[in-house]
C-alpha cells in the first residue's frame, strides 16, 4: 500500500514569539518545514507529501520546496521519488489537516499526518508507525512516558492566576503523544467527515469514533518546536547530528 504523508504547516507559531509563521521560521538556516519534509520523504515507504501551507503563503511554501530541491506535483522529480503538493490551509489545524486530506489521490491506503513543528523526527519512527498500521491497526500513535507529573486543575479566568487542582492522574499510565501519527485512510477520512468535536490530534478523533489506537515507541528528537527554548534545543540536536 502506498504511503502519504500530510504535513499541516498552517499554524502562526504565537507562542514562539512575533515572525514569520512558525513552519518557516530557519533552524540552522533551514526552514523548519523543510526539515520536516525532508524527514518524511527520508522513508522509503512515504511517495507523496502533502504540505498545508499557511493560506496567504502556497506561493512562498512553493518556492522554498523548490529552492531546496523538493519539487512540487512533478511524478518523480523528489528525492528518493517522493511526490510534493501544497494546498492552503485553514483556522484550526483540523481544518487545516481536513484541506490536506481533500487532496489525497485513491491509490494511498495509509495517511500519515505529521506536525512541521516536529522538523526532527528520526525515520526509525516514521517507519515504525508506518508498519504498525500496514500490520492492521487503524491509528497509531508515536508515545513517550512522562517526565513531569501531570495536574488536572479548574482553569483559571486570567493568566498567572492560581488555579485549584482538581486530580493527578497515575503518572506511570499517561504517555505524551507525538507525530506522524498514522492512519488506515478510510478510517482518517471518515473521522475527519464525522467528527466535529475540538481535538488537539488526530488520533482522538479516531478515538471518538469508538475504533483502536495503539501507540509505538516515540522518540525525544521528535519534540514539537513550541516555545522560544525549543528553537535552542532543535539547533543543538542538529549541531549534534552533524558530528
Ligand atoms: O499549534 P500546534 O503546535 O498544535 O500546531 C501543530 C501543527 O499544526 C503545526 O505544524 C502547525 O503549523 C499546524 N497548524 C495548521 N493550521 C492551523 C494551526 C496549526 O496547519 N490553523
């Protein structure tokens, strides 16, 4: 079955501070997009990736595909012949990945959706999720076990308030969730079609359709550039790499 991999690179990056939208802002001088892109095409099973743009900006994410050798629409014309698209996004990044989805061809049986947050992600991940779902589950999710203990509080109104805690769940039973989560491409499609609750991944959406999600192994590389610290981290496990 063939594999393609929905990037939704639409978000404006507001908690990294004022710039450009977050997926286009540089790590080491590159794009984090393009390091995202370049780390799901890295697998030799994904033959198509389909980048949700920010929506005023399909032309530049062109351009920048382009500029970094990762051509667009042209069968075989990538790396390792992966096939790139770009569509604008939307509001949410379940419309955004929804935008993406509507422009998946019928010959891909598995659907990656991977955040251009995460440009680090090793391809041993990206393989495993790929094979968990071509063994036969419907989603799956890469997951790591906590480091912090985790709160449930009463949200205050203002920010820096205190808030009450309300519960604190068994640390050892809660795992932090990752991308590219995979998915069998009837089951994204119909979740994407039906569900219309506010999720924060895709996998939860599979959840409220009352069908299985696994998780594999994730892994620390595959952390989502967030906050101003992140981009320090980022450009540290590259300056790493490259020894
Ligand atoms: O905001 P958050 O960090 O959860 O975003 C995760 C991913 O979703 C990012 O890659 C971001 O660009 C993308 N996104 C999107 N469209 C939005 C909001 C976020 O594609 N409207």
């Amino acid at each position: 079955t063939p594999v393609a991999a929905v990037i939704p690179a639409a978000g404006r990056g507001v908690r990294l501070g004022p710039g450009a939208p977050k997926a286009l802002r540089a790590l080491n001088g590159t794009p984090m997009l393009i390091h995202a892109v370049r780390a799901l095409a890295a697998s030799r099973h994904v033959s198509l990736v389909i980048v949700v743009a920010p929506p005023d900006g399909s032309a530049e994410v062109k351009s920048l595909l382009d500029a970094h050798a990762l051509p667009g629409g042209t069968p075989g014309g990538g790396p390792a012949s992966t096939d790139f698209v770009v569509v604008p996004g939307g509001d949410s990044r379940q419309e955004s990945v929804r935008l993406g989805l509507a422009a998946l061809p019928p010959q891909y049986g598995v659907v990656l959706v991977h955040d251009a947050a995460r440009p680090l992600v090793p391809v041993d991940t990206v393989d495993a999720v790929i094979e968990a779902v071509r063994d036969g589950a419907p989603a799956v999710v890469p997951a790591l076990p906590l480091a912090d203990t985790v709160k449930e509080v009463e949200p205050a109104g203002e920010p820096g308030a205190p808030e009450p805690v309300v519960a604190t769940p068994e640390r050892a039973r809660l795992r932090a969730v990752q991308t590219p989560q995979g998915f069998d491409r009837a089951t994204l499609l119909r979740a994407h079609e039906t569900v219309t609750d506010d999720v924060t991944d895709d996998a939860g959406m599979v959840e409220k359709l009352g069908l299985p999600v696994v998780t594999v192994p994730g892994h620390e590389e595959a952390f989502k550039v967030t906050r101003p610290l992140d981009l320090v981290l980022a450009e540290a496990v590259l300056a790493r790499r490259r020894l």
